[in-house]
C-alpha cells in the first residue's frame, strides 16, 4: 500500500501539465518612471477623476500568479501596459507622457496579488502599430526577487486595423509570437476573449493564469509581521479635501506603498489611486525611506476595512523602472 513513490504525488502530475509562462522581450515601451500615471491602479479605463472614456472597447482579463506545482502565488506585483486604441503608448522620453496617446486611457496598471495568487485588470484592447500584431505587455515580479519577468498575450483572432483591413502583422508573422518556440507556452498566451454576460456595450473579457517556475520568497519584514496599518484621519491642507496618514516604522532604502482593499469579498489588494505628501501634494505611490525610523504615508481613501496594506520592497529592488 505505501509503494506509491513521492514522484507520483498530485503536485507530481500538477507540475507536468502546467506550461511555464513564456520570458518575451519587455519591449521598448516600459513606461519610465516620469510616465507612469498617479493613478495606476488596475483600472486603466478610469484614469483619475475623468468621467471620460478612452476609445476603444473595454476589456478585462483576470487569473492566477500560480507556480509550477499550482500554487497560488501572494504578493506577485503584476504590471500591464500596453498601447491606445490607436496604438499609441504611455511611454515618452521627452514629456511627462506621450501626448499622443489617449488622455482618458492610464496606459499603466499594477495589482498585487492576494493570497489566492489573483489579479484582475480592466482595459481596453490594444490598439495595433507597425510592425506588430495586436497585444498586451505584462510584467509580474515574483516575491523575493528584485527584477520582473516580462511576457505578452496574445488575441485569438485574425488582426483588424481601425479601417476594416486585415493588419499587415497576423500573430503568425509577429517577431514576437511567432518566435516563442515552444508550442504549448505559444498557446498559454493566445486568449479568446468572450462577451462579459449582462452588458450591452460589447465588453469582453478573458482569463489568463501566469504561471512561474521561479520559487517565490517572500522577504520577511525586519520587524517581523505584515504592514497592515490603520489610518490616522487628518485634516488636510486649507481647502483639501482630510487625509488619513499610515505611519509605517521604517528603514532606510526600503520602498513602501499603499494598497486599499476594494471590497470585502474580495481579498486582493488594489493600489490606491495615489498617495499625498505630508504637506498635502500629489504624491507617488512608492516611497522609499531615507533614513531609519518612521515613514509617514497619506491617502486620501479611507480603508474599507479599517486598515491599509504597506507592501514593502526591499533595498534595491523593481520599484517600477526597468
Ligand atoms: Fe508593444
């Protein structure tokens, strides 16, 4: 009865049928720290306080940070960018972002995952430019590493340009599809998006689980425990709207920022819009710590479970530039 041997264990078999996510080229346009938006939470559609759409139709696509065996991947940052309606990127060299690139569109969005490894986005589909046919950027760094791995989707379907024409570039002649070589990781990233069921305005939506074969470390914080914090309701500037400040103690070269959780049913940690200096400004949402001691953060969401999650990253790791 006990000869089954550990190779034929369920996490066995679990580890031969998943496909590790295929490593594609980051591409040129990683937005750079200067283009990335205040709001980059996972809601690329609703940029800021806009009421505004972006062109293009929305779409969503959600999954899984799993490992190799399946397990749930928490605290994978998962990053997407990708180009307007119009196929034109966030990314700019020589201004704060590229102005042609849709206003109402964020072009950026981070989520970290919670402890059931998921991550959800809502977007708009891609638009198409030269030389390429029509995809998704992603970016997920792994617990314990200090670099993102970067890959891309892929849609199941023939490349239509904005004039009705059949694009130039089919994923069967994209240099970047075309040239992963393993079969099974091609097919992982070809999505088939479907109508999102009860709306009317032609959403889709799509799932999609990354799956890793680095083994996720989690840094263990140097006071030990999590950074969850409760907000100290403050009054903001004359005229400002009051801010809640989280006080985290701190140390020096470690980035902090600040995660509000969008509801109680679920447990995934969404970034806050953006954070504010002390003096009441618009702020980024990373910090990092000069110096030991505390570090004083302030949101002007309040936690809508009476706390806020401080991820941490540890000296010298991605704090959102290549
Ligand atoms: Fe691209």
């Amino acid at each position: 009865m006990a000869l089954v041997s550990a190779g034929f264990t369920l996490p066995g078999y679990l580890a031969e049928a998943l496909t590790v996510s295929p490593a594609v080229t980051q591409g040129p346009f990683y937005p750079l720290a200067k283009n990335i938006p205040l709001d980059k939470d996972n809601d690329l559609v609703q940029l800021n306080d806009s009421l505004i759409l972006p062109a293009g139709i929305i779409t969503q696509v959600s999954g899984r940070v799993l490992d190799l065996s399946g397990n749930p991947v928490r605290n994978a940052l998962v990053e997407l960018w990708h180009a307007d309606q119009e196929g034109d990127y966030l990314y700019s060299a020589n201004a704060t972002r590229n102005p042609a690139c849709d206003p109402n569109f964020a072009g950026f969005g981070q989520f970290l995952t919670a402890s059931d490894g998921r991550f959800r986005f809502r977007t708009i589909k891609a638009g198409l430019y030269q030389g390429r046919t029509r995809h998704y950027h992603w970016g997920v760094t792994i617990p314990g590493r200090t670099t993102r791995t970067t890959t891309q989707t892929f849609w199941n379907e023939t490349a239509i340009g904005t004039n009705g024409s059949v694009w130039s570039t089919q994923n069967s002649n994209d240099n970047v599809y075309s040239t992963i070589s393993n079969a099974a990781q091609r097919a992982s990233v070809l999505l088939d998006f479907t109508a999102v069921p009860g709306t009317t305005t032609g959403e889709v939506q799509a799932t999609w689980d990354y799956v890793t074969d680095l083994t996720p470390a989690e840094p263990t914080y140097p006071d030990g425990g999590s950074l969850l914090v409760s907000g100290t309701p403050v009054a903001g500037p004359s005229g400002a709207n009051p801010r809640f400040r989280i006080r985290v103690p701190a140390h020096a070269g470690y980035s902090y920022e600040i995660y509000g959780n969008p509801s109680l049913a679920d447990l995934a940690w969404s970034a806050l819009p953006f954070s504010l200096t002390a003096a009441g400004a618009i702020d980024r949402q990373i910090q990092t710590a000069g110096a030991e001691g505390t570090l004083d953060l302030y949101v002007e969401q309040k936690a809508l479970k009476g706390f806020y999650h401080v991820s941490f990253r540890v000296p010298g790791a991605n704090t959102g530039t290549p």
